[in-house]
C-alpha cells in the first residue's frame, strides 16, 4: 500500500512565489517612501528659496524707492534709510551722496519718484542675497519752473544679513 506523502507547509513552489512577491513589493513601498522624503525635503527647500528670494527683493525694491523717492518734507527719511538700511563702505558713499541730493532737494524744491519696473533675484542664500533692479525715476519740480525729467536705471544691489538684520553692502549700475 502506498502512503500519501504528506506535504509541509512552505515547500511548495506557490509559497516561495509569494514570498517573491512580498520581498518585491516591501522593496516598492520603501522605494516610494524613500522618493515621498527626497520629494518632501526638495519641496521645503524650494519654500525657503523662494521666502529668500521674496525677502530680498522686497527689501531691495524698498531700499531703491525710499533711497530715491524725496521731497522737502521727506528728505530726513533718505537719511534714516542710509544709516539703518546699509553697511560698510556703502554706507559711507551713500551718506555723502545722500547729504547732496538731501540739500539740492531742499533748495531747488524739486520732488523725486522711483518706481519699481522690474527686478529679478541672482543670489539668495541664507545670508547673501543679490537683486538686479530696473526703476523709472522722475524728478519734478514743485513749483512748475523746471521742466519734469524722467530717467531709467538699472541696479545690482547686494545684501548681508548682519545680526539678523539686512543690509545693503554694495550696489553697482548694471548695463
């Protein structure tokens, strides 16, 4: 008489298939998590580019106007963006040429408006940002004796975070 053979759980070719499967398929979920994370990181990363990015081209567009934007009643306000807005060698520049434009202002009763046209971010790193601007300046004459002038310039102007805060290091004309 023959004995059926008896057959133990895990031998047959069916198990080993789906043992395959559950590796292959444990092997995709990691994978999928593993790209999910990179994803995640490379979206966040991009949120804080983009934050620095926003945050140096307000802060730039911001120095311009109120560095170019005057008028007898507002020229103290030039000033004050000198000293709290920029830094180092620029600062000194600027606070000379800033008292010259304060007192021709002054004197010839003339207003200047700056206008932001255009502005693109070339560097911005936590600490370092770089923003080429493109603004339209007008200058008037408030008592209608000087005929209106309108000029446009462009600008690279250069930041540093400095004790948190930041600060203009250098600006340059752009051709």
């Amino acid at each position: 008489s023959t004995v059926p053979k008896v057959r133990y759980r895990g031998s047959s070719s069916g198990s080993r298939r789906d043992l395959a499967l559950a590796i292959v398929a444990g092997v995709l979920i990691l994978a999928f998590v593993a790209a999910s994370v990179v994803f995640a990181v490379g979206i966040n990363r991009q949120k804080d580019l983009d934050a620095l990015r926003a945050e140096y081209s307000s802060f730039a567009s911001q120095f311009i106007i109120n560095l170019t934007s005057m008028n007898p009643s507002n020229v103290d306000q030039v000033l004050k963006t000198v000293q709290e807005d920029s830094s180092g060698k620029v600062k000194q520049q600027l606070q000379d040429s800033s008292q010259q434009a304060v007192g021709l202002v002054r004197d010839t009763n003339v207003e200047t408006k700056t206008t932001i046209l255009s502005e693109a971010v070339t560097k911005a790193e936590p600490d370092e940002g770089s923003v080429i601007m493109v603004f339209g300046w007008q200058q008037r004459s408030l008592d209608g004796k000087l005929p209106m002038q309108v000029q446009t310039f462009r600008w690279r102007v250069d930041m540093t975070r400095i004790n948190g805060d930041l600060k203009v290091t250098n600006y340059e004309w752009v051709a």
